[in-house]
C-alpha cells in the first residue's frame, strides 16, 4: 500500500512540474558573441498561456551577483553591490534587457554565465546565456628610435605574438625583439615589442597574431622619422605650388575677361 501511494505521489508531482513548465516560459538565448568595442544586449523574455501572470521577482546575475532586477511594481533596480558601470537594465512587458556597452575580457566565457531568474505567481523559472568576446585590439602605436623600433598594442583579446617584418624579411626569431605583456583593468592586455635593428628608408612591419585563431588581427608600419618628415614637406611643397598654380590661372582668367 505504502508503495502504491509513494508512486501516485511521484506522479503527482511530476505531473504538477510539467503543467507548471508548460503554463510558464522563461527564454534566454545560450551564447552571445560580443563585438570588439560594440553594445551587447542579454534579452530575458517571459511568457505565459495563462492570463493574470504577476512578476514578483525578475533577476540578472552572475557568479551570484545581482545585476539588476525587477520588483513588483515593475520598477528596474540596480544594486550598488558591484563596481560596473557600463552597463544599465530596461524592462518592458515581460522582457529584462542587460545592456553592456562594451563587454570585458573578465565578463566573459564558459566559467562566468548570466543568469535570468524569474518568481511569480504562477511558479518559478531561469536560465543560463554565455558571453562570447570575438578577438580585439583597441590601438597600436608604432615608433622608431637609434636602437630600432617599436610597436605598442592596446586593449588586446586573447593573447597575442608580435610578429616584425623589413620588407620581404621575417625577423619574428625571438632573439631578435623583446615582448613584454601587462594585463590591464578588466582583463585587457597590453602588448609592447622592441626590435633591435638599425634605422632603414625601409618600414618596419609590427603585426599581432591571435594565440586564439592564428590570424593576423592588427599591424602598424613603423616609418623612419626622417623619411616621414621629408614625405611631409614635399606633399606640403606640393601642395604650395598647386595653390599657387591655381591662383596664377585665375588672375589671367581675369586679366582676359577685363580685356
């Protein structure tokens, strides 16, 4: 007997749980791929197929941290339990928007999950998104000094090697530059490369390989100041004369009219 009511309460409870899960729907999307430097919006969307659903309590999260959430009057919160600031929340009919403006390294990945969660009156429900950082860099600056040049990447995602190159000439043998990596705020990566060569007419090419894929995804060409200098001053000349070529058409053009 015992074991005849330990099953129907089994079924019971079954039953209850997917009557439940039916009537109430909670929708994240699984991943998310972030561009570099591009807004990210993590969409929670509830819904029900019975009337009078009542949000008591609607909740991003992660790694047990409160974003933001939604009480019940419909009011957006956003605790001060954390220190991000480039973010905000919006809700509108049964939807919780977590905008990023720009995701972070240390935001991202398989280990650090957003998490929607939902209470209501008609049960409760969540779900797991991941936010997935395509490959960065913000900035690279190059410069050319008497014991060779060098080359500075900043806001870097994931790792990355420097590459140099003269011309035709691959120099990326690590006994000739020297890198160094600096792990800045929110897990950016600054990469800094010096190469020891003499001053050339030539360039000096400065790539940054991704670890990640193995593609190229930023390069600088570091001129000679000099040579630059001189660039500059003939386009300026250039540009002189050409103005003053321009003036000298339309004074004659004058000088024939008034004629």
């Amino acid at each position: 007997m015992g074991f005849t009511a330990l099953h129907i309460l089994i079924w019971l409870l079954t039953a209850f749980t997917l009557t439940t899960s039916e009537l109430l729907k909670l929708s994240v999307n699984p991943k998310m791929t972030a561009e570099c430097g591009k807004q990210v919006t993590l969409n929670c969307d509830v819904s029900s197929s019975r009337e009078h659903l009542s949000i008591k309590h609607m909740e991003w999260s992660q790694n047990k941290t409160s974003l933001c959430f939604v009480d019940v009057k419909g009011k957006v919160i956003k605790p001060n339990s954390h220190d991000r600031s480039d973010f905000h929340c919006e809700y509108q009919h049964g939807q919780l928007s977590l905008v990023f403006q720009r995701v972070q390294p240390l935001e991202c990945g398989n280990s650090k999950p957003y998490r929607c969660k939902l209470q209501s009156n008609q049960g409760a429900a969540h779900g797991y998104t991941t936010v997935e950082l395509q490959e960065c860099c913000g900035t690279v600056n190059g410069d050319l000094k008497g014991d060779g040049p060098s080359c500075t990447f900043s806001h870097v995602y994931p790792d990355g090697d420097v590459h140099w190159f003269h011309g035709s000439k691959n120099l990326s043998d690590g006994s000739l530059h020297h890198t160094t990596k600096h792990v800045d705020k929110g897990g950016w990566l600054t990469i800094r490369s010096h190469l020891r060569g003499k001053s050339s007419d030539v360039p000096y090419n400065c790539s940054l390989r991704s670890t990640a894929s193995g593609r190229y995804i930023e390069s600088t060409l570091v001129h000679n100041p000099e040579i630059l200098s001189s660039i500059r001053a003939t386009q300026s000349g250039a540009g002189s004369q050409g103005t003053m070529r321009i003036f000298l058409c339309i004074s004659v053009l004058l000088a024939v009219t008034l004629i």
